[in-house]
C-alpha cells in the first residue's frame, strides 16, 4: 500500500514527539538547502521540511525545486521557528516527480489572476485557488445538505433538451449532422428528422421545466447541474457553461419561495463561515490587499468576513419592482444621469447598474425584488391580479447584482396557455409539461440560483472565471 500519508491538514494538528510520519505534496519553496514548504492541498499552510545534507545526498537535494512532488517519511518534532508549532525531521525524502524550475511557470511570488487565468491547469497549486477551490467544494456540500435535512430529492435533469421554448437564453445547438452538407427539406431548411434525435436539440438552459414535472410528485425537488447559455456576453458575471442549483416546490406560494431562498443562502454561507475560517480569512486579506490600490470611495465598505456575517444575520429587503424604479427614478444618480441607463418609466428592464445601486448605495444589504412587469418575465410565471405584474422574485446581492431568478408558477391552465400564445410559445411541444396543469395541478413556485455567482460573493473574487476550475466564455473553451 503506497497511501499511508497524514494530510498536513490533520498533521498540524499533532502534538510534536518525534512520531514517524509519511507527508506527501508538492514544494512549495526550498530555502537555504534545508527547509522545504510542502503543500497538499489539504489546507493553505505548508508543513516544513527539514532536509539536511547530512541525511540526504546532492543529487536529491538538487531535485527539490518549486513544483517537484515528494514522498517524505521523517518525524514530528517541535518547530523554532515562529508561527509554526511543529515541523517535520526527514529521514528520507523521496522524488515522485520532478520539476524543471527553468519551465515550471509558478513562481515562488505573486501572480497577477491574469497570468493565472492563462495557467488554469496549475493555478490550483496556488493559496488563492488553493483557497477558492476549497470554498466552492464547502459550498457545494452545504447546498446539498441543506436540501437533504428538508427532504428535498435531488433530480438530475437532462443536460441535451429539445425544448427550445424557455428562453432563458441563447443556445448551443446539439447535432451530429454533417456541416459541410446537411439534409435538407424542400423549403430549404435543415431538415432535424435525419438527426441524431430526430428532432432539434441543444444544451439546456435551464432545468426548471422538467424540475416542475418532478415537483408534481415528490413537492419538494431540487437540480443542481451545468447549464449552458450561448450569450455573447463578455462580462465578469457570465459563463457560458455554469452550474445552476434550482429547487422546485409544491404547495409554495411567491412568499414561502422567497423565505426558502433567503434560508438557503444564509445556510450555506453559514456553512462556510463555519468549517472554512482558514481560507475565508485568507480571501479576506487578498482582498484587502488588492483594494488597497483602489481608490476610497470603490473599496468595499465592510471586510469579507464581517459582510458574510451581515448577511446571515439580517433579513434581506423585500421590496416590489414598483418601488424599486420609483427609488432608482427619484435617485440623484439617476437625474445627474450617471447611469448610463436613464430610468424613465414603469416597465424597463433592471441593468446590473441598477440592481448594484439598490443593493449597494441604497439599502446596503442583499434586495429580493418582487412583482416585475410581466413583458419582461418568461411565460410560466403566475400571473398578479392586477394583469400587468408577475409573481416573480430576484435576488441581489452586493457586488455582484443578480444572484437568484425565481418566481411562482402560473398553475392554471387557461391562463398559461394564453400567456404563451401571446408569446409565440408552441404550446403542442410543451403538451407534456402542460400536464402538469391538467393533472392535479397545485400552487408552486422554484427559484435559480448560479452557482458561480454565488462563490464569487462568498470569496470576494469579482471576475466569474476565477471560481470555477476552466471557464467557458465567448472565444474561449482551453483546457
Ligand atoms: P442575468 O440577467 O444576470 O444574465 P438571467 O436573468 O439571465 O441573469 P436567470 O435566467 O434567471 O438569469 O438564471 C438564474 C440564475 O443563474 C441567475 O440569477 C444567475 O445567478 C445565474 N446565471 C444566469 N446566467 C448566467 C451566466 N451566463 N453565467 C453564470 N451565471 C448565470
Ligand atoms: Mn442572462
């Protein structure tokens, strides 16, 4: 048996008495001929090695470079040096893997996430990533922890869908028809019969609709997968693959969504706060240190622990679409015109401009904005009584803008159907989740929340492509 290491995680937390030990990692530095800083992955600290001439010979010395992997087997002894409590003695000190440190591109100083981006595959071995990575597992955990103690059933719903009919946003088209000389029908178009599935397919959007059918039986379900939107957005808060958790429930009105959403986010905040302090503290330095550049007035105004804590510990704002354009129309942002965006009228669509103002400069905590125009919403949302508004609801959160989609689902049929005839939305190709309203429907309502969206508030990162491992994003699908 090879594994029989001691993650450094678990060995800081020994007391020091010249136990035998097997560590293995990679190096991160070696200083002086003498003392190793081997990380595993397990936490950011390095465990230090002391590696003396006297136990080693030259040539293995020499092959311990930044990035060389070692298997060392030595004891625990108390530490000298300062901030460090014990260290390891090496008897002997294995190469697993060498490290050319003329090509090994991590250097033992501060990389700009720039350059890292363009080493995605090795920026892992980096504190920031180290950190971030290990965040975004938490996160992941939590989220299904969270919905297990509910007893919620996780559904896998499929990533290749026909149904063009959400719009969420664009889509990548699935085909293994040939480019160059695709069947056709006599009108000229691609004729789909001939492909893979018999009909046009494309990578999903969203989950929600096939997320719905499941809500139907077991009430409470929930998706948490990749999605894929073809938006030519080159923006810092949109992917074109990303993972969207989306729960699904029945008997739930836009209310009980709301509380539900609001619960899950603190929780799974709470969660990292709680079980990854270590790296949480160290993402809280990183950004401290990188706005010191920052002029005052664009720093953040609260540490990114103490913002976490605000916002597990504060209700969220619950305010109408209504009362959030007559706030962002009455601001003196808007009439000294520094949106580039004038809000003018009832109706218009919220840029991420305006959701950051709400959030940050007016109410300073995150926002959930209900009841928006239903011309700006997606044809399933349930239809408000007074037939201009829809009973959805948007999370936002500061500095990032839009971090949950939800609404309440228009149960009823005739309403629904209507809706989507005003729409363009075939409803015979949907004939299957309209079933949903001809049998048995209930008052329901799901939410969406991005995944990324949501590690970039935990980690204080601002750009999307640095918490998740090998981002897709317009002209760019490396690694
Ligand atoms: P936005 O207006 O920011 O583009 P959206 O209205 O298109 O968002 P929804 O369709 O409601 O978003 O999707 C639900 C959630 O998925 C959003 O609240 C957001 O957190 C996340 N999301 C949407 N598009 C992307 C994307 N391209 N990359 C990463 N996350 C996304
Ligand atoms: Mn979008």
């Amino acid at each position: 048996m090879f594994n029989k290491r001691v993650k450094i995680k678990e060995l800081l937390t020994w007391e020091p008495s010249n136990q035998e030990v097997v560590i293995m990692g990679w190096v991160r530095t070696f200083r002086n001929n003498q003392f190793i800083a081997l990380n595993d992955g397990s936490t950011n600290q390095n465990i230090q090695v002391m590696a003396d001439l006297g136990t080693l010979d030259e040539a293995t010395l020499k092959r311990i470079t930044t990035g060389a992997s070692l298997k060392v087997t030595g004891s625990v002894i108390p530490s000298l040096g300062k901030g460090q409590k014990l260290e390891v003695k090496a008897s002997v000190v294995e190469i697993l893997g060498d490290s050319d440190a003329e090509k090994f591109p991590l250097q033992p100083k501060k990389h700009s996430l720039e350059f890292l981006r363009e080493k995605a595959h090795l920026r892992f071995r980096t504190n920031t990533f180290g950190a971030i990575f290990r965040v975004r597992h938490a996160l992941a955990f939590a989220v299904h922890k969270f919905f297990n103690e509910k007893g919620f059933v996780y559904m896998h719903t499929p990533i290749i869908t026909a149904s063009d009919a959400e719009g969420a946003g664009e889509m990548f088209k699935v085909t293994t028809l040939p480019f160059d000389n695709p069947p056709k029908n006599e009108d000229g178009s691609i004729n789909f019969k001939e492909d893979f599935f018999g009909k046009a397919t494309n990578l999903t959007v969203s989950g929600q609709l096939e997320g719905e059918l499941a809500a139907m039986a077991f009430a409470d379900i929930y998706t948490f997968g990749p999605t894929f939107r073809a938006e030519n957005s080159n923006t810092a808060r949109h992917l074109a693959e990303f993972w969207m958790i989306e729960p699904e429930m029945a008997f739930h009105d836009l209310e009980d969504n709301m509380n539900l959403a609001e619960e899950f986010i603190k929780y799974i905040i709470k969660y990292a706060l709680d079980n990854n302090r270590e790296d949480l503290e160290f993402l809280a330095q990183r950004l401290q240190e990188e706005e010191k550049s920052l002029p005052q007035e664009k720093r953040s105004e609260m540490g990114l622990l103490e913002k976490l804590d605000f916002v597990v510990n504060n209700q969220f704002e619950r305010v109408t679409y209504t009362e959030a354009i007559e706030i962002l129309r009455e601001s003196n942002h808007n009439k000294k015109k520094k949106f580039q965006y004038i809000i003018d009228k009832w109706g218009v669509d919220l840029q991420s401009e305006h959701e950051r103002y709400l959030v940050e400069k007016h109410f300073k905590k995150p926002v959930i904005l209900t009841n928006y125009p239903k011309e700006i919403k997606a044809f399933y949302m349930r239809q408000n009584d007074d037939g201009k508004t829809v009973a959805a609801m948007d999370i936002l959160a500061p500095g990032i803008g839009e971090i949950v989609g939800g609404s309440q689902r228009e149960e009823r049929l005739e309403r629904l159907e209507t809706r989507m005839k005003e729409m363009h939305i075939p409803t015979d190709e949907l004939s299957w989740y309209l079933d949903t309203r001809r049998f048995g429907a209930v008052p329901h309502a799901g939410f969406g929340l991005g995944f990324e969206r949501m590690v970039l508030f935990v980690t204080g990162m601002t750009n999307i492509r640095d918490v998740i491992a090998f981002p897709r994003t317009p002209k760019n699908a490396e690694f």
